[in-house]
C-alpha cells in the first residue's frame, strides 16, 4: 500500500525497539470485551486506476452534467483556474489550523484578508475566519444576539431558506425557554413584519430571500430595535451585494451567509463556506476563529489567531461555541476569488446576472408565465407557470434540463403563500443568451 | 555518545510580500468577464448601494500574492507533523482528483433523485463504509466537522431522553466528561442543553468504572468519552461503564478523534458504544486545509437510528432514494448533505486501504511506541506504559534549565519540524504530545528523534538557543496578548489601499 512505507525489516526492527512480537502485540492493553474479532466487510483494496474508474463512473451519473436553472442556496458561477490551482498548493491544504503562527504566517495573512474583503462586502467592522455553511453561520447568528441580550425569543422571517430554518430549530430544540417564532410572507414576496411584538433577541432576514425577493432590511431593523432587539441578515446569494447595500448599510447588527458563490464547486451541496460578521462592540460574542495583526519580538509585522478566551479549547463549558475546524481552506479559496474578480469585475458581473435574470423573465412571460410580485429581484425569482408546464417540466428533465423549482413541493415550508403552480427560477453569467434562447425555445415547445 | 545533527532546513530566502490591498490599479482584473448581452436593466435606486470596494488586481499579481504566502507555511508535503489528537497523516493526492470530477463539483444539491444516482450511491456506501469500520448500526454523513458531529450525537442522545420522558423517564440535565477530554466535549454539552460533571483523571491514567458509578445519578444523561484518551490510553474499563451507563437509563458518546488508533482492533458496537463521531479530516486521509473543512459524520447503534438527522439517503431495489419521513429525527444540521466533497475524499481513501486500514492503525501504533521508547529517556513520560497512536511527554527533564514546552517546540521549527500539540491534554503539566501517524517511515522518525535529542541536549548546554528560537522564520514568536487587548480584526482598506 502506497500510504503505509513500512517494510517488513523496518516492522521487525521496530518491534524489536519497542520490545514487542508481533503489531498485534501492541494492541494487548485492549481487554477482550473491546475487540474486534472479524475483518472489515468491506470492497477489496482498488489500485489508483481502478479507484479512478470506479469514482468516474459515479461521478457520470452525479448531476453535474446538467442544465440546472435554479438556486435555492447554491449557483453555478465561473471559477477562473488560477483559483483552484493556487487553493490546491499544498502548503494550504495539507497545514493545520494556524496555531503555530511563526510558520502559519500564510494562511493566517490570507485569512486576515478574507476577514478585511467579506467585512467590505456585508457593511460590518469585523468578519470570523468562516463557519461550515450558511445554515450554521445563521444559527450561530442567532445563539449570539441571544447572549447580547440576555432574551430567549428568535423571531425568524418564514422566507428565509426552508433548509437553514431546519437547522436553527435544530439547534434551538435542546436549549430551555428558548421561543422560536417564525413571521409570515406578505403578497409582494417580502416579509410581512407585522406580527413582530414581544421582546425578541433577534429578528432574521435573509435578502434576496428564498423566493429571490429584495427585502427591505431598513425596515426590518428599525421593527426589531424599536422592541430592543437586533437585525441578523444574511444571503445565499453574495453577488447581489455588488449591486444592492449592503446588509450593514442598512442597520444590520450581525450579518451571516453562504459564500459559495465566491470560488466554491457546487459540489452536491458542500463543503461550503459560512460567512458571520458583526460591529465591534459585539466582538466577544462571536464564535469561530478570529485572525489579528500582530508584532514579533523583534517588532516585525505579522498576524495571529487571537481572542481565544471566547473558545472551546480555552473556555470549555462556556465558550460561546464548540465550533473547532470550520471551513478554513473555503475562506481562503473564497479570498482568492475576491482578489481574482476584484471590486470592479464583482460589480460587472453581478450586473450581467441581474440582466440575463430580467431577459430569463420577461422571455418566461412570453411563453405566458406570470411573474410573482413586483417587488426586485437579483438573478433568482418565482414566476407563475401555464397549466402544462408540469409535464413540459418532465420533458426537460429528460433533456437533463431543470428549468426552475417546483415550489408546491415545499408548500409546507412556506405557508401563506399561494405556490401551486408556483416555480423558482435562477440564472447566472454561466448561461449565455443563446442558451436562455435554447431553454425559452424549449419550454415553448410545450409538452 | 558523539552524534552529528544534521537539521532538515537551512535558512532561506524569506520573500516580503503586501497585502492585496496594497497592490493592484483600478480596473485590472485576473479572470476573464462576462459582457452583457441582453439588455441592461437597473434595480430602484433606494435598494442600490455601490458594491464593495476589493482592488483589482491581475492574474500574475494574484498568482504571486498566494504563492509567496504559501511559501510561509507548512504543511503535511513540507514535512513531519506530529500535532497530537489531530492525525496529520499524508493526504493522498488521487483523492483531491476525484472530489474535483465535474459529475460532482458540477452537481446541484437539489437536482431530482434520478438526476444524481451516483452521488447519492456514494453518500449511501460511505455511510455503511463508516457503521462497519467501527461496528455500528447507521451513519449520517450531515455533520460537517468533528465539533459538529458532537453536536449531532449529543443533539440525538437529548432527543432520546426527550421520547423517553413522555413515558415517565426521569429528565436528564448533566453529561459526565473526563477532564482528559478535548474542549468541545463540555462545550458542545452545553449547546445540547447539558450541564457538564466533571469526571477526574484516576491515577491509572484512564477512568474507572466505581468513579463512573458514584457520578452516574438519576438526572445524568450519560458519558462522553474519547477512547484512546488524550494520553493515548487505551480506557480498560469502558465496556463495564458502558454496560452500567445503560442500565442506569444513560447513553454513551463516543468522541472519535482518535479513531485512527484502532481501526480493526476495536469493535464499538460490541462495546456499547451509542454513537461515534469520525473526524474524516483525520483517520480518512482528507487534508485539514489550514482549518477545514472538514466532516464529521457519526455513526449510531440501533437505539439512536431513529434519531440521525435526515434527509437520509435509502436504497429501494437499486435506486437511492430521499427518506424524509423520520418522526424522530433530530432534524437538519446542514444546509444540504453534508461535506459532499470531503465524503469523495474519504470514500476514496477507504477504498484505496480495504483491509489495510488495519494495517493503518497497527502502523500508527508501532510508530508512536518506538518514539517513546527512543525518547524517553530523553523527556519525560508521565505515564510509561504501552501507548496507542500518540504518546505524552512533559518538559519536566528541562525546566531545570528554565527551557518550557514552548521553547522545545518553538525549536523544533527552527530544525525544520512543526510542533507536537502543546499543554494538552490539560491534566498533564506542560504536555507534549507527539502523533507522528501511520504514513512517516522509519528514517522519518529516525530523523525527527535526533531532532528531538538534540533539542534535549541543546537544553542543557545552550538554553538560550531555545529561548531565542525561532530565528529562521517569516516572523519570529508573537506578541499574542497585545495582540488580544488591542484587536485589529480587519484591515483599513482606506488608509492602507493604493487603490
């Protein structure tokens, strides 16, 4: 095995050094009532070449041949290669999280300025160095606003992702006395902010939100403060940032999102990156790591992980969460995608989203669909569909095209809105024209 | 004894480099742009902000920036790194290929089950992969990183106690954990809603089963426990604890952080053990990346099946199908299936080894005796017995000479080593624990155990080369607590941007 440099004579000699028998031997201090007593069942041992076979035949029926138009949590954009041939050096991938700052000066610069770019983007005074996903960088959002205030009441908006909801009641279900109260979708697709009362620690808003509506955060956050609460709003979709404010501009306290889209692989859904930003003040309350500036004895500049009191391996029981590994080598890749694209091309090419998103639609309504609302919308939106493009719907799909999301499968998800014949559509710059022509033409075709 | 040390680094050209705010020019770009085909379009002026302002830079600017700081780093391809508790073991480079096939990186989460056959194939076959290798039940692939998976398994054992109480179980508030144990046990305790009992070090290294049963009341939810131990002890009383936990109505976790000791040797299911969390990012080969991702799945007996979060992946004839009705589920942990990418890493890993993932663990044992036998001598050894797959020294031979844990490890940089873990496990003073992994070879550890002796000797005739250490980096040691009292999270674009 390629992995295992041992020899046989390395093996004896070893043994021989450490004064035992067999490798068997070195395992007699596990008593019987512990052991293994059979092989594994498990395929035999594949070469690299019959591994790679085996795996290319997965990966020909893993999806990633097909025409996919639709978001819900994660875009196709373009990764230039420079991008995933520098994140592959192995000096970044194969290192451990940065403890040893005298030879982790790489990554830890690289991740400072992922820090320094995502606060530029969100609007906030400080950034984390990444949590897994969006999902988690939203329930931690919202464990933190709840030690801010001191208040057990997470008030949520019922248009942020179905799946990320999932996940905060997950990690709201042990916790004593904690109240999750969930705020309806009003007609235009925003949310209906109406209901919001009481004293609640934090009110989440996702924008775009799942049906790719613009919310509007000001006015979100003027309804939470007035009851002494905070404004957590986040994303799936950052490239709407190069066109909208940004969440901080508009009075977010803590920002939280999925980066995916800045240099990650679809990649079935993960690893992703989790992004958590927040203002200063609130600095000991956030989770995850943290990378500074600092100088070396000799007063040289450099960086270190810092602000470790808040942590589990320092403050066990009560760090402000176990999170350990996060998503280290996305956070850095994602930094290499913000300086490959820069400030100016981010801005173009969220552009060329929100055009081709408004040719997709105004094409869709040719074909009879109707759109939603009225309210903007970036590069993802639901339109109201024709009574047979259900089964025009099934006839793509055999052209390995999904053209949009049936939303009445996720009804349950999103009640009070009416989505029968609902479906979410998105595009980015991946699809050219003439494609959005070729996908037009099709669904005209009919069934 | 004469002995000639020849370190494995010499000092190098260090190349300075800025940050990238501090190079590029306004309207440079490194990747190519989409133009516009179709008609501009404007969003209403009050949503419209200006986007951020990040330079611009061009692709060799790029491709230099990351190069250069790569070059301050080290990782598993620079050389050994034998970090305690995190099984920093070669990362084979066929894996990375796989993860990176377009069938995969291409594949939307949310694509139609026949649309992703393959992928849903993988996610079922690793997680029967991973139930067998440690003698469980099920796995669930969702959690994304060993704390996670912690989560996700302390998460199920609350929801259990939860199901039983609506049939007159008494309620479970407290967790007992050893003091050994690593800091996310307590603290994912407390975001399962637990509250901590502290479970202290016997003199045997490991726990006892009348110490666990003194601890293990009515209002106790069960054990968490991290076998090997931090010390590299193998727990010889476990499956009796286990046994008795049961019986007082208590469910027992398994931290799997160190898994790689004893793949093969040790049948968790015949244990007792309820459910484990693997750290794929350590025993199955995917590289940590500086921080992650990693993945963290957990495997469960059949008492906790129900209890996995779902969507879980079935197989119906031969089609993978979504199961989605799970009454006792504890729910999602992730945006989609978990680390997808991660999973192909180790999905290949695993059928790379076979049965050799014994061999693995044996070898990963072997090594880790014969560096404490080599150095034992050398440094001290709180606890001298058989270890598993990392062994515990102390600085204690040294601090007569006023050299600590840090400055020993601060010298192995300079000798072209990265540092064992340092002052963990908490229950030893001034640990250093050394986990060299199955993949070093012989020579490998030969070289790293003169490293080591010559730091010994280094100790006792120049201390100060050891204070001073080390020299031959980027930056030397750190000013870490101005650096805490004065943060300086974020960079001032606007001062310090040329742009």
């Amino acid at each position: 095995m390629r992995y295992l440099p041992h020899t046989q004579a390395d093996i004896a000699e070893m043994l021989a050094a450490v004064g035992a028998e067999s490798l068997d031997a070195l395992f007699e201090q596990i008593p019987e009532n512990s052991r293994r007593t059979r092989a594994f069942d498990l395929p035999e041992a594949m070469s690299e070449w019959e591994l790679a076979e085996h795996l290319q035949a997965l990966a020909n029926a893993g999806g990633g041949d097909w025409q996919v138009f639709v978001h819900a949590g994660s875009q196709p954009h373009h990764i230039p290669v420079l991008v995933p041939y520098l994140a592959s050096r192995s000096e970044f991938l194969t290192s451990y999280t940065p403890y040893q700052p005298e030879i982790s000066q790489g990554t830890l610069q690289a991740i400072f300025e992922f820090q320094t770019l995502i606060s530029r983007l969100v609007g906030m005074d400080i950034t984390n160095a990444s949590m897994y996903d969006g999902s988690t960088a939203m329930a931690e959002a919202a464990l933190m606003a709840m030690r801010i205030t001191k208040r057990r009441v997470v008030a949520v908006s019922g248009l942020v992702h179905p799946h990320w909801r999932e996940v905060l009641a997950t990690y709201l279900a042990p916790l004593a006395d904690v109240e999750l109260v969930t705020l309806p979708a009003g007609p235009d697709g925003r949310t209906d902010l109406s209901g919001l009362d009481g004293e609640p620690a934090v009110l989440i808003m996702q924008s775009p939100n799942f049906l790719g509506v613009i919310e509007d955060l000001r006015a979100a956050g003027v309804a939470v403060k007035a009851l002494g609460g905070l404004l957590a709003a986040g994303f799936s979709e950052p490239f709407a940032l190069g066109l909208i404010k940004s969440p901080g501009e508009q009075g977010a306290d803590i920002v939280f999102g999925d980066a995916q889209s800045l240099g990650l692989a679809q990649e079935f859904g993960g690893p992703s990156l989790g992004l958590l930003s927040c203002k200063t003040e609130y600095v000991r309350q956030i989770p995850g790591r943290l990378v500074g500036r600092a100088k070396d004895i000799d007063g040289k500049e450099g960086f270190v992980l810092t602000l470790a009191t808040r942590e589990q391996h320092i403050r066990r029981s009560r760090a402000v969460s176990n999170i350990c590994s996060n998503a280290g080598h996305c956070a850095l890749t994602c930094a290499m995608f913000m300086a490959a694209i820069g400030g100016s091309g981010f801005r173009q090419t969220a552009q060329v989203n929100l055009d081709l998103a408004a040719y997709l639609r105004s094409g869709l309504e040719k074909l009879g669909f109707r759109p939603f609302s009225a309210a903007p919308v970036f590069n993802e939106f639901v339109m109201y569909a024709p009574d047979n493009y259900g089964a025009v719907y099934e006839r793509l799909k055999s052209l390995k095209i999904l053209a949009g999301l049936p939303l009445k499968l996720w009804a349950e998800a999103l009640p009070g809105i009416s989505l029968e014949r609902a479906w979410l559509f998105g595009v980015t710059e991946t699809s050219s024209k003439t494609q959005i022509d070729a996908l037009l033409h099709e669904i005209g075709k009919g069934a | 004894m004469t002995r000639k040390f020849t370190p494995a680094g010499t000092g190098g050209l260090v190349l300075e480099e800025k940050l990238l705010w501090e190079k590029g020019r306004k309207g440079r770009s490194a990747m190519s742009l989409v133009k516009s085909e179709v008609p501009v379009t404007a969003l209403p002026e009050e949503i419209c902000g200006n986007g951020p302002d990040w330079p611009d830079l061009s692709e060799q600017e790029v491709a230099r920036h990351y190069t250069r700081l790569s070059t301050w780093n080290f990782g598993v391809d620079t050389g050994m790194y034998p970090l305690g508790s995190c099984t920093m073991k070669y990362n084979p480079k066929i894996n990375e290929a796989m993860a990176a096939l377009p069938g995969f990186a291409k594949a939307h989460p949310l694509l139609p089950a026949e649309a992703c056959q393959g992928s849903m194939r993988l996610i079922y076959e690793l997680e029967r992969f991973l139930a067998e290798i440690v003698g469980l039940k099920a796995a669930s692939l969702q959690p994304a990183a060993g704390a996670h998976g912690e989560l996700c398994g302390m998460l199920m054992i609350a929801a259990w106690h939860r199901n039983n109480e609506k049939s007159g179980a008494p309620r479970k508030t407290k967790v007992l954990i050893p003091d050994t144990a690593h800091g996310t046990n307590p603290a994912t305790a407390t975001m399962s809603g637990f509250t901590e009992v502290k479970v202290p070090l016997g003199p045997k290294g490991y726990i006892e089963l009348a110490q666990i049963e003194r601890l293990m009341q009515d209002d106790v939810a069960g054990l968490m426990v991290t076998n090997p131990n931090t010390l590299g002890l193998f727990e010889q009383e476990l499956a009796d604890i286990i046994a008795m936990v049961h019986e007082r109505g208590g469910l027992v976790y398994a931290d799997g952080a160190n898994l790689n000791a004893v793949m093969g040797y040790v049948d968790l299911g015949r244990m007792g053990v309820d459910v484990v969390h693997y750290n794929l990012h350590k025993t199955m080969s995917t590289p940590h990346g500086g921080g992650g991702p990693g993945a963290g799945p957990v495997a469960v007996s059949a008492t906790l099946e129900p209890f996995l979060p779902g969507p879980r992946v079935i197989k119906n004839g031969d089609r993978y199908e979504w199961q989605t009705d799970l009454p006792l589920s504890i729910g999602r942990l992730h945006s989609f299936h978990g680390q997808f990418g991660v999973a192909v890493k180790a999905y290949s890993y695993i059928l790379s080894m076979g049965q050799d993932l014994k061999k693995a663990s044996a070898l990963a044992v072997l090594n880790a005796n014969y560096i404490k036998e080599k150095l034992k001598g050398a440094f001290d050894l709180p606890f001298d017995q058989p270890c598993m797959h990392e062994c515990v020294f102390t600085d204690a031979k040294q601090r007569a000479n006023k050299v600590s844990t840090l400055d020993i490890a601060k010298r192995l940089i300079d000798l072209g080593y990265h540092p064992p873990t340092v002052y963990f496990p908490l229950v030893v003073n001034s640990a250093i624990m050394v986990e060299p992994t199955e993949t070093e070879s012989k020579e490998d550890l030969d070289a790293f155990i003169a490293a080591m002796l010559e730091v010994a000797r280094e100790a006792e005739e120049t201390p100060e080369t050891l204070h001073a250490a080390p020299t031959l980096t980027k930056v030397r040691r750190m000013d870490e607590t101005t650096a805490a009292r004065k943060p300086v999270l974020t960079g001032d674009m606007k001062v310090e941007g040329k742009q």
